[in-house]
C-alpha cells in the first residue's frame, strides 16, 4: 500500500502513527482467515505422499520458528522497557539546568524547556509500547476440545500436526503486531533521547555563551 508524502512525514515526527496504520491496514487484509478456512488450505496443501514424521517435523519447526520469534520480541521490549526506566531516571537532574542558578535566557529557557518536555513525553510513550509488546495479545494454543477432535480423525498425527501449523498461522498477525509496537517503541525512544540532549546541550552552550 502507497503512503502520501504526508503520511511519510507524520510517520517520521510521531511512529505511533505509523504502527496504528500498519496494524489496521493489517486488520482490513486477510492475513487472519478463518480457522475452518485455514485449516482446509493447509489441509489442501500437504501432498497426500507425506508421511506422518516429514509433517510433523515441519509442523514443529513452523511452530518453534514462531514461538522463539515471540519470546524473542518480548524479551527485548522487557529489557528495553527497563532501560527507558534508568534513563527517565537519570535525566531527572536536567531541570536543574532551567533554575535561576543557571540565569538562561528567557527565550532558551522556553526553548530547552519545551525540548526537555517533549523529549520526556516521548520517552514515556516509548515505555508505553513496549510494555505492549509484552502483553498476551489474541493467540491460538492447544486446549481440551482440541485434543477430542483430533483424537477422532483416521490420522491424529497428521491431523495435530496440520492443527500446530494452522494455531502459529494464525498467530503471525498478532506477531506482526508486537514487532510494529516494538519499533515503535525504539523510534520513540531515539527521538526523546534526541530531544534532551538538545536541551542539555544547548542550555550548556548558553550558559558558556553568557560567562563570555
């Protein structure tokens, strides 16, 4: 799908944007079939000569793929939720640069203020995100019911292991989701970096300006 100039622009200055665009152009598609649906392709698709180990050993390896790349986001986002908390933490100290110690002046005070404010925002956002990559979201697992039905098929095998394909098929939406929410959690997390360094930075350099 082609995105406006615009679109380009406002994805850049705001990824939240970005992600929800994303994800709802991914709700519209029909990357999620109906389970019924899904598994009849899947069913249509597995050559009659397979035998019940090459298509499980596939089946598993589809599955762990996808398993891994889940555990895999959310570990990052819990290590990254962590460091956006060190860091809130640590520019904590930057007002100290507006007080009247410093004696800015009023038009960098307003600037670096604004700069600071906008950058912690960003940062607080940022965490936001990523503690939405750890969240559940919408995934198909095993259950009971599961089991009963497969256990009255002519080939259970090869009926769990078509079951396993289709759950991690059905799966990759909300993965895909995750990894949306995660980049944007990386993006927002740069530009409020970015933000307040520019206020330290600048408010030092007026400060050097002024001692002249």
């Amino acid at each position: 799908m082609k995105t406006a100039l615009w679109q380009r622009m406002l994805f850049f200055i705001w990824p939240p944007y970005h992600a929800h665009f994303a994800n709802d152009s991914l709700k519209r598609s029909e990357f999620r079939k109906d389970w019924e649906v899904s598994l009849a392709e899947i069913r249509a698709s597995v050559p009659l000569n397979t035998t019940d180990e090459e298509i499980e050993a596939l089946a598993k390896r589809y599955s762990d793929s996808e398993s891994n790349r889940k555990k895999t986001l959310e570990e990052k986002a819990t290590s990254f939720v962590t460091q956006i908390g060190v860091t809130v933490s640590l520019i904590s100290i930057i007002p100290t640069l507006f007080g009247r110690v410093w004696r800015l002046t009023s038009f960098w005070a307003h600037v670096d203020g604004l700069a600071y404010l906008a950058g912690l925002v960003y940062l607080l956002i940022a965490a936001y995100y990523g503690i939405m990559v750890r969240k559940s979201g919408s995934f198909a697992l095993p259950t009971g019911e599961d089991f009963l039905d497969l256990i009255k098929t002519e080939k259970p095998r090869r009926e769990d292991a078509i079951y396993t394909v289709a759950q991690a098929r059905w799966n990759t939406e909300t993965l895909v989701q995750k990894l949306n929410f995660l980049s944007v959690a990386e993006g927002m997390f740069l530009r409020g970096l970015s933000l307040i360094a520019f206020a330290a930075v600048t408010s030092v350099g007026a400060k050097l300006v002024l001692l002249h």
